[in-house]
C-alpha cells in the first residue's frame, strides 16, 4: 500500500525537492518508519535528539494527529494521507 | 589579479549577499537564499574552492547546517548536521557560529551552537562531532542561558598553535582549551560576575562578543554585558578598556587586521537600543586605550533599532571595509576602516549575522 504524504514548502529540499511523494508500507506505523527511513534529513526537522516529535510540528493521519491515536499498526488504505503540518503558534 | 568582495547577510528570514569588486563602491545583491530559515551563522570558506557554509534554523524545525557551492543558488543539507546525543540531555537549537580551523587543518571546521556547545569537522563539514571536553566541564551544571539563549556564539584559534582555543558563551563566560579540546579552562578572572542563580562562582560572566588581536595572540578584547575588556596574557585576566565608550551594553565587536577595534554601544541592559537614538559606531585606533566616535555618515535621524552580536564585521581588505546590519534590516558599511560611513540600499528582514569573504576574481 502507498500513501500520500505532503510537507511544508520549507523543508522541500529534504524530500528531492517535492511537498507531495508517496511512502509505501502495510501500516502506519510502518508508513512513518519508513518516512525517517527514506529521508533522513526529514527527520531531524520533525524530531528532536530525543527522538520526540517537536513541540510545533504536527503530523496528520488523515483528519487526527498521530500524537493522539491510541496505536500506530492501523492497516493503511487506499487514499489515505499523512500530512505533516506546523501548528499555528501564534503569530 | 582583482578582488572580488561578498558581504554574506544572515536575517531571521533568510540569507543575502552582496557582491562588490575591491573598491567596494557598487553592490549587486543576490538572495533571499534560504528564504524562511532563520540564518545566525555564515561563512564564506574558499580553502578547497569557493563554498558557503549557513547555520539554519526556525522554531519548529530545528537547527541544521546547508552549504552552497555556487554562491547560494542552490544548497545541500548537511545529514550529519551537529546534534547532541539523546543521552546528553541537551537540545541543539540554533547553531551560532561557524569557522575556519587553522590554517594547518584545511579540512576542519568548528560550530558553536546553542544550547552552548562546540561541535568539530575534519571533514570539511560533512560530518560533525560534539567537542564533550567541553560540555562535560564541571561548571556545564551552572552555565544559565542569557537573554539571547545559552549560546555558544564565538570561537577564536591561536593562528600560531591548532590545539589552543577560545570559547565564549552569554552568561557563562570564557574558557580557554590549550590541548585541542580536551580540556577548558575557565578565563573569567576581572570580568563582573552577573547574577544567576547558578552556585559556580567562576563562570556566569555575560560575554556579548571577543576578538582577537591580529598580531599578537595573547592580547583579545570582549564586549561585555556590562564593559569593555582586554587581555593581554591569552585571556588569564581582563582588564577593563572604556575610555571613551559613552555606554558599557552593547553587543558586537570587530578588529581589522590593522588592529583598529570598533563596538556599537546601546542604551543600558534594559533599554536595548542605540544611545540616546544616535547610531554611533566607535572606534579604537590604540588597542583600547581610547574609543571616538568613529567617522561620519551615519543617520541623524533618531534610531531606536540595535546591533545584534554576529551582525558587525570587517573584511580584509586595506584600508578595512566595516559592515554592521541593524535589527531593523539596514546594512551600513565603511571602506575606509570606519572614516566615511554609508548604506548599501536595502531593507532587510532583521539582521542576524555579517561577515564577510574576499576572493580573488
């Protein structure tokens, strides 16, 4: 299974230069694996040393945040979307 | 054979360059390159051909080093960035200086970030590695950040010996290694301590910004929280140089190759702005003894805006450019090692770093 994934214009240049790519996996929890996988300088944007999801970076299974499902091995289908956001942090 | 001289303009929403042939009268700019990130350090490195290096950051993503080998069209994203450990408990979130190692070590590169830390490249920045005889000194409990964070913001190198280093954080102070890293001793002997709240005695000395002297490497000058300092014996003690200097807060501090130091006071610590609305550089043209104010040219209009620590610079060119960019965006320099000041037309995003790159044409 693919599923579409788009990032913020500002970090284009960590993904071959693209916001909208696919990443393959069976889950979602494979999805994301394979995100930090397949584009490590990806990574270091969206996760801290501690390999925490940054405060202000968002990362949306469809329509809910991934910080609040209760797991991540949810089978994928076709269409899904993974979206990674900056949270609106004032401003 | 011509010079060609790039005044590399980091902003927190990008980086500029502006161009000029040696007699630095006509600007051509390029840029924004890097348009959104958070750009605090820069530097031009033409030791294996010409190569920027950018330290960029932003709130939300992190700090991470680009480099350019074609002027700023185009960037690569350094993978193994600096970054701390996840077991050291420290977090990397801007990365405050980049510079040349010694001219013996072609290949090195050094960046101090924040949270305070000193990372090294003997690859020419493809890899780098945390400096832990630092951060593992045992006043590392006590180092409390400054307004500013707790940043690392400048590295000097003895050009006559590789292994010996200075470091100077905000609200910590200076530390000197003479063993290439492997040990730090703190030089914080004659400046003021400030308060905070840390049970170390020896550290939390609010340094804005340190030079060293281009002839001789015992003899360094610091723009303090509160003062102006030097040393003459490689930083074991200060002493302080305020002759003349109508404030004693400010943040940068440049010296030309011909030792003429300049400094850009501000109000007080609690009113950051230029004095009394007047944007003055000052001058030292006898390594402290007195300061003046320094040429002509600058606005006679009221200016409240101010001079962050990284954003004053010199080339090395003779007489010596002087560049300084303001938190308001505006970019002032001088050809004449400060006589005659100008603007170089242009409003920037507020300006974060200046320096500067000569490069034979």
């Amino acid at each position: 299974m693919e599923i579409t994934v788009t990032v913020p214009a500002l970090l284009r240049d960590c993904v071959g230069g693209h916001t909208t790519f696919t990443i393959a996996g069976a889950t979602l929890d494979q999805a994301l694996r394979q995100l930090r996988a397949t584009y490590p300088l990806l990574r270091v944007h969206l996760f801290d040393e501690a390999e925490q999801l940054r405060p202000h970076v968002l990362i949306f299974y469809n329509a809910e945040s991934i910080a609040w499902l209760e797991r991540l091995d949810i089978p994928l289908q076709p269409g899904d979307r993974l979206d990674v956001l900056q949270a609106v942090s004032g401003g | 054979m011509a010079n060609q001289v790039i005044v590399l303009v980091g902003t927190t929403k990008g980086a500029f360059f502006f161009h000029a042939d040696e007699r630095r009268r006509e600007w051509r700019m390029t840029g924004p390159h890097l348009g959104g990130w958070e750009v605090y350090s820069l530097l031009g490195d033409n030791r294996h051909g010409p190569r920027i290096y950018a330290g960029t950051g932003h709130f939300v993503y992190g700090a991470t080093v680009r480099v350019s080998e074609d002027f700023g069209t185009s960037w690569t994203q350094v993978e193994a960035s600096p970054s701390y450990s996840k077991e050291s408990g420290f977090a990397l979130k801007r990365i405050w200086q980049i510079v040349p190692g010694h001219s013996s070590e072609p290949d090195t590169l050094y960046a101090g970030v924040e949270e305070a830390g000193l990372f090294v490249s003997r690859d020419r920045g493809t890899s780098w590695q945390e400096v832990t005889g630092l951060t593992q000194h045992p006043t590392r409990p006590g180092w409390a950040p400054g307004n500013g964070g707790l940043c690392l913001h400048t590295i000097l190198i003895d050009p006559h010996n590789p292994r010996r280093m200075w470091v100077a954080m905000s609200a910590v102070g200076v530390f000197r290694t003479d063993d290439g890293g492997d040990s730090w001793k703190v030089c914080n002997l004659g400046l003021p301590e400030v308060p905070t709240g840390e049970p170390y005695p020896e550290i939390g000395r609010c340094v804005h910004k340190m030079v060293l002297d281009p002839q001789d490497s015992n003899t360094m000058y610091l723009q303090f929280h509160w003062g102006v300092f030097k040393s003459t014996d490689g930083a074991d003690s200060w002493q302080p140089i305020e002759q003349g200097v109508p404030s004693t807060f400010g943040f940068p501090m440049a010296v030309t190759r011909a030792g003429e130091l300049f400094v850009i006071p501000m109000q007080s610590d609690g009113e950051r702005y230029m004095k009394e609305g007047h944007l003055r550089v000052y001058r030292s043209q006898n390594r402290g003894a007195s300061w003046e104010i320094s040429g002509s040219g600058l606005p006679e209009y009221p200016v409240y805006s101010g001079v962050l620590r990284d954003a004053l610079a010199v080339d090395a060119l003779e007489p010596a450019g002087v560049y300084f960019g303001t938190g308001m965006g505006e970019l002032f320099y001088s050809r004449d090692s400060g006589e005659r000041w100008e603007q170089i037309p242009a409003q920037l995003p507020r300006i974060t770093s200046v320096k500067t790159w000569v490069l034979e044409a």
